[in-house]
C-alpha cells in the first residue's frame, strides 16, 4: 500500500473476467474486485481470485453488475427493479459463500459496466444496487467515481467510499469514461497509463483501477504499481 501524507492510494485491479488472468498479475494489485456472476465469473473464478487474494494479502471485493453476460455487462438493459436487486443479491450471496470456504473477507462493493455509470446518475438505482449489497455484505466499503449518486448515497448513510480513477482508460473531464467504441479509449501504453495513475493520485484520488482483460494487463499494473509505489510520502 501506498501513501501520500496519510492517505492510502490502492491499485485495484477488476478480476475473475476471462479465464487466462496469471497470478502474476493478481498479485500486482492491492485490492480485487472479482466478477460474481452478472457479466462474467462462476464458481471457479471466483475460487481462483479468492485464492490469489489469501495468498498474496489482497483485499477481495464484489464487481457485480447487470445480469447481462452475452453484453459483458456494457450497455444498459431493460429490467424491473426488483429482479435486478435479486440478481444483485444472489452475485453477492455466490461470492461470499465461496469467500467463507477460503477465509477472505469482502470488504469492497464496485459495481461493473453500465450499472456503475448508470447508479451514478439515478439516486434511486444506487439506493437499489448497493442497499443489496450491503444486505448481504454488511457496511463494506463502496469504489466509485468521485461525484454522483453513489458518493452521495455513502455520505448519507455514513458509509465508507474510495474515489476512483482509471489508469488504462480514457476519461472525460467530468469523471466518466471514454466509451470503448471511441478512439483512443483505451490506454495501452505502460508509461501513459502510469503518468495517468500518477495524476489521479496527485489529484485526490483513493484507488486506481487496472482491468484485468486489458490487452496489455500485466505490463501497466505492472508499470502503475511501480509509479504508486514510488510516490514520495508527505
């Protein structure tokens, strides 16, 4: 863990998605968010980013999302509001079931895709997502941009939140990401994703996000994790 005065800057790292994620790269990351079942992950991905995570000291987190695996979760779907919190609550109950086997406690909630841009916008879908969540959880920490509705919704409840940037993504000015069907989304280069880490940390930022399905995953969490951890401490 890194820090800048007192305050931890985390590498997270969004796991459990595609079957040829190496340990290597696991291990580059100070905290997991691993998928449970929405948009991808199953049983022995879960059981593997877990693993990882009593092995290497990780902290494990939940990356649930809409139930929509053939769109990876990208893209808003049409679902009634009580269906989408069974479906949060059952990708919930999947990763803690197997978390308590393996003796790793989840102490991050990070929603994935289109439900973590669209419960950022819609007070009402926030209080829905992560009020399940935390049903099954307990008052876990939530990651998610810095403004918007799921900030608001923690400070209300006095919940904990970790502000999040992203070091191999594209951003706008107002925090959201660039939309993968653009060009230049997507940040492939080691040193540009870590001078990206660098700024957002330097502006506030508590944890920075690598994605573990990146084209070139290991080498920028590689190359973030370097450029945090070689922050001078104030």
């Amino acid at each position: 863990m890194v820090t800048t005065g007192q305050r931890p800057i985390l590498l997270g790292l969004d796991a459990g998605e595609h079957d040829d994620e190496r340990d290597e790269l696991l291990a580059c990351a100070h905290a997991l968010s691993i998928a449970c079942g929405g948009h991808a992950g199953d049983e022995a991905s879960m059981t593997r980013c877990l693993r990882a995570c009593s092995a290497h000291g990780l902290r494990a987190g939940a990356h649930p999302s809409y139930p929509d695996r053939a769109g990876f979760g990208r893209t808003t779907i049409a679902i009634a509001p009580e269906a989408l919190r069974a479906s949060i609550l059952s990708q919930c109950c999947a990763l803690l079931d197997h978390a308590r086997e393996i003796g790793v406690p989840i102490e991050h909630v990070k929603l994935h895709g289109a439900l973590y841009h669209d419960a950022n916008r819609d007070p009402a879908l926030a209080a829905l997502v992560l009020g399940a969540a935390m049903e099954v959880f307990g008052p876990v920490t939530v990651v998610g941009p810095p403004r918007g509705a799921l900030f608001d919704f923690c400070a209300h409840g006095g919940d904990p939140f970790e502000r999040e940037g992203f070091a191999d993504r594209a951003m706008r000015p107002d925090g959201t990401l660039v939309p993968r069907s653009e060009p230049g989304a997507l940040i492939d280069d080691p040193e540009l994703a870590a001078a990206q880490a660098l700024r957002l940390a330097r502006e506030g930022h508590d944890t920075i996000c690598v994605h573990g399905d990146g084209p070139n995953a290991l080498a920028i969490a590689r190359a973030v994790r370097a450029a945090l951890d070689g922050l001078v401490r104030g």
